[in-house]
C-alpha cells in the first residue's frame, strides 16, 4: 500500500534500520548500504530531488555514471548499483513508492579478480613457525596458531571466527558452531592440528590472558588486554604472518578461507560440500574456487609438461 511521500533522507535512515535489525545484515553490509546511499542523496538533493517518490531510474543512472566518469573502480560501481536497488526494492515494498524505479539498474560488472591462495607447502612452512613459537608458551603465540589452524581448517570468515564462544566448541566431534552472514547459524568440522592448537591455547595461553582484563570472557580468542579479539585485530595477526610468505594479492584471514576452499577441491572434495561448508547461500559463488583450481592446474601444466 502506498503511503505519503517521505523525505529522501527519511527513507534512507528508515531503510538502514530495516537493514540492521530487521533483515539482520553485518555492520559492515549496513555501512556499505550507508555510504552509497548517503552519495545517492547528496547527488539527488543537487537536482532537486529530496523526496523518496521523485528518486527515478534517470538520476540512478546519472549517479553510476558521474561515478565511472571520475575512475571509480567498476567493482565499486557494481556495489553502489547493489545498494540503490536494494534501497528502492525496500521503498517500494514498504509502500514509499508506487513502482520500483531501480528494477532496470545495470552497472558494469567488476573485473574478475581469483582470490589469494597460498600453497600447501607455504601453509605448512607458516604453522611450523608458529608451531615453534608456541612451544616456548607464549600466550600470544599459543592464540596466534590456534587462530590460524581453526581459520584454515574450517574456512570461516574472520567475523565468525571472533564470535566463537568456548562453549561453540564440540572438541570431542571436531566441530564448531559459528554464527555466518544474516545471522545464520552453521556447524562445521576442523582436524585433529587445529583441535591440539585450540586445547593448547585453553589450557596454557587464554587464562593468563584473561586476567589481563580483569573480567570473566565466554570468547574463545582474547586480545592483548583480556577482552574478546576484534576482526581488526585478527586481521592485522594475520596480515603480518602472510607479509613474509611470498606471492602477491590479499594478506588478510579471507586468504585462508579462500586457501582451504581450494584445497579441498584440489584433494577432490564435492563442490556443494565446500559450499555448505563455507556457508555459501549461492553454488555460484563457491564455483570461483573450480576457476582458482582450474588456474593453478594451467600453472602447473604450463611449467611442468615438455609440451606445454
């Protein structure tokens, strides 16, 4: 049903909010939607467009365009068009307008960038070292593997990977439950390595970092100072181990999600295995993963046939 007309800048909060809490979306997707859309409005408001039902397809367009004209990078014009549509399919919906006006919005499709992998050999060269460092008992070195064999062997993203609880943990079954996009809940498994890193870490690194904060912690990983380990600060544990390896591309956790996936295919695994073990809600998005193999079998190929 219809309803009067709001302000532009009204429907934007209102749809912001409707994102957070009631579609349950990360921060991080929020904060995405809140900086495209904030652009859009100030765009909007430069051409005398302040009001949600006079928000058309005509100034959507001008918008991605006048993006494309300074350089934007096509994958952020792809986002910006992602976040338009899912603002005006939600005015629409809710009654704010009567037809859709960005349900023919098209952007250029990004550059079709294959993740960061690193090789079998590199991962084990890094958990070695790390291996080495914890056996001096070292809180911070005993986390520090422990993070990186749970990250590599169950291939959760680092969001999921600092909201684990002590109590997610099933040490008996080798599993974890973890909490994934749009607030889905998901069990996954991880090998005996990561098992023996996460009990040495709980038995001989986390009490000695818990006091540090002076307060109990359900957190399965604690940072420096006692409390739950932010994503930031995993990426930057991660981002310095992956720093001394060679190759080039991403060095956040994201590497060792998109790592595991690949050599799970690579040793033959099943790709809607993989994909209900990443938590995809789509199979085209694990497929990237059958292109990432596909490119390191040229690679090897290429290198290693007399013929090639």
């Amino acid at each position: 049903m219809e309803r009067e007309a709001a302000p532009l800048e009204v429907a934007v909060d209102a749809f912001l909010q409707h994102a957070a809490h009631g579609r349950g979306l990360s921060e991080q997707t929020v904060r995405a939607y809140r900086g495209d859309l904030e652009d859009l409005r100030h765009f909007a408001a430069a051409r005398g467009v302040d009001r949600v039902d006079a928000l058309s397809l005509e100034v959507l367009r001008d918008w991605l365009w006048e993006a494309n004209e300074r350089g934007m990078a096509r994958s952020s014009i792809a986002r910006r068009s992602s976040s338009a549509r899912a603002f005006t399919r939600w005015a629409s919906e809710s009654g704010h307008v009567a037809t859709d006006p960005g349900v023919r919005l098209r952007a250029p499709k990004g550059a079709a960038h294959l993740p960061r992998v690193v090789t079998e050999d590199q991962v084990r060269v890094l958990l070695d070292g790390l291996a080495a460092r914890a056996s001096t008992d070292d809180p911070g070195a005993l986390r520090d593997l422990a993070l990186v064999e749970l990250l590599y062997a169950a291939a959760i993203r680092v969001s999921e990977l600092v909201g684990i609880d002590v109590g997610d943990l099933d040490r008996g079954r080798l599993t974890v439950r973890v909490l994934g996009k749009g607030g889905k809940e998901r069990i996954v498994p991880f090998g005996v390595p990561a098992r023996d890193a996460v009990e040495a870490w709980l038995d001989r690194g986390r009490p000695s970092m818990l006091v540090r904060g002076g307060e109990p912690s359900t957190a399965l990983f604690l940072g420096d100072r006692g409390a739950r380990l932010g994503v930031r600060s995993a990426y930057r544990i991660v981002a310095r181990l992956l720093g001394d390896l060679p190759g080039a591309g991403p060095s956040g956790p994201h590497t060792f999600r998109h790592t595991a996936a690949t050599h799970l295919l690579d040793g033959g695994a099943d790709l809607r295995a993989v994909q209900e073990l990443l938590g995809h809600a789509s199979l085209g998005t694990t497929q990237i993963y059958t292109h990432v193999s596909s490119a390191r079998l040229r690679e090897v190929y290429r290198t290693a046939h007399p013929r090639a």
